[in-house]
C-alpha cells in the first residue's frame, strides 16, 4: 500500500499512488511495503508537530485497503497508526516534562503551550481534575482536544507512566475512529480517489467544527 506525500500548499495528502497506478506496474507487495512505513512516520511526525492532518491520512490509508486484496491490511493501517500515534504522543509529552523542569524551559514546551489556549487550558485541567484519566482517552477524539489536555497532564506533574496509560487507549479509539471513516469513504465509491477526496473532505470539516463555534461564540 502506497500513499503520495502531503502536497506543500495544503498539506494534505491527495489520494494513493496506487489509485492512479496500474497493479501490474507496482506490485501489491511493492507498495505495502513502501506505505505502512510512510505511513507510521507522517503519523510520528504528526504527533510531535501538530499541523500535519494526521486524521485525513489514516482515513487516505484505509479508503485504499478497503480496496486492496491482500489480506490484513486494515489491520496493518489501524495498527500502524495507533503505534506511531502512541510513541509520538510519548515522545512529545517526555519532551515538555524535561521542558518543566529546565530553568529555561524548551522549544518543545513553548510549542505545546502556543497550541493551548488559556481557557481551552483551563477546561482541560478542570475536567481532568474532575474525571482523570477519562479525559485523556477522550482528547484524542476531540478536534483540537489533545493538546491542551496534554499540557494539564503535565502541569499536574503526571508521570509518564500514568499519561501512557490513559494515552494508549486514546490512540487506539482515534485510530479506529478515523480508519472507519476511510472504510466508510472506500465503500461508498469504486474509485480509490473519490474515496480518499471524500475522507479527507470529512476530516477537515470535522477539525473545523470547534473552530467555527469558538468564532460564532
């Protein structure tokens, strides 16, 4: 399986390679092999600087394995995302705890702090003092949540064992939120391309949604 990077003026990834492709030019296996770990890279990346549309490429990922005859490959996709998803959520919440307790702070912390406005920051320390852990698996499903959320963690000093702990089920719903959106799109169109166009056309309205409401409020 086989996906085309994200195109520099939208980033956003277009549809798969072997959309528009002949089977008997690339080989199933060829492009398996070149898209899982492409995938679980932009998933990786997404998750340590957050504007890649990491949602959109699962989504892309699975419209084409609906479309695919190897067997498992919707398996792989869910399981790539959610293991490249975890590691890069651990990787960035690991970096803004050594940020907390630098004197000069880091990079890392002040990106995840400009990405967590103060009252969207407020509401996640309330909740998360309220409900704990449940907030964390939540925020992955919540457009914009993640961030925010994260950053309560670490200010209520959680270590990284308890954030893992909540994290890893956040990152396999957000994972199987978005792969049955791509199963959705793949389904409901015979071309791999119209399937992708519309997944991705979904993901962006859905991560619009808080946007709008905080502007109408």
């Amino acid at each position: 399986m086989s996906w085309s990077a994200p195109v520099a003026l939208t980033g956003v990834p277009l549809l798969a390679v072997s959309a528009v492709t002949p089977a008997s030019v690339v080989p199933e296996s060829t492009q398996q092999a070149i898209g899982y770990p492409t995938l679980f890279v932009l998933v990786l990346a997404g998750a340590l600087v957050p504007v890649i549309p990491t949602g959109a490429l699962v989504s892309s990922a699975a419209v084409v394995a609906v479309h695919r005859t190897a067997p498992f490959s919707l398996v792989m996709v869910f399981v790539t995302a959610s293991l490249a998803a975890f590691l890069g959520d651990a990787a960035l919440y690991w970096l803004g705890r050594r940020g907390l307790k630098s004197k000069n702070g880091s990079r890392w912390l002040a990106a995840i702090r400009a990405r967590a406005p103060e009252d969207r920051l407020e509401q996640a320390q309330e909740k998360l003092a309220a409900h704990g852990v449940a907030v964390l698996v939540l925020s992955r499903l919540v457009p914009a949540g993640r961030i925010p959320v994260m950053l309560a963690c670490l200010l209520a000093e959680w270590p990284m064992r308890r954030f893992s702990r909540g994290n890893l089920p956040a990152c396999l719903a957000w994972a199987a939120t978005y792969q049955l959106i791509g199963i959705l799109g793949g389904s409901l169109f015979a071309e791999p391309w119209q399937g992708v166009v519309a997944a991705i056309a979904l993901t962006v309205l859905i991560s619009a949604v808080p946007a709008v409401v905080r502007r109408v409020r």
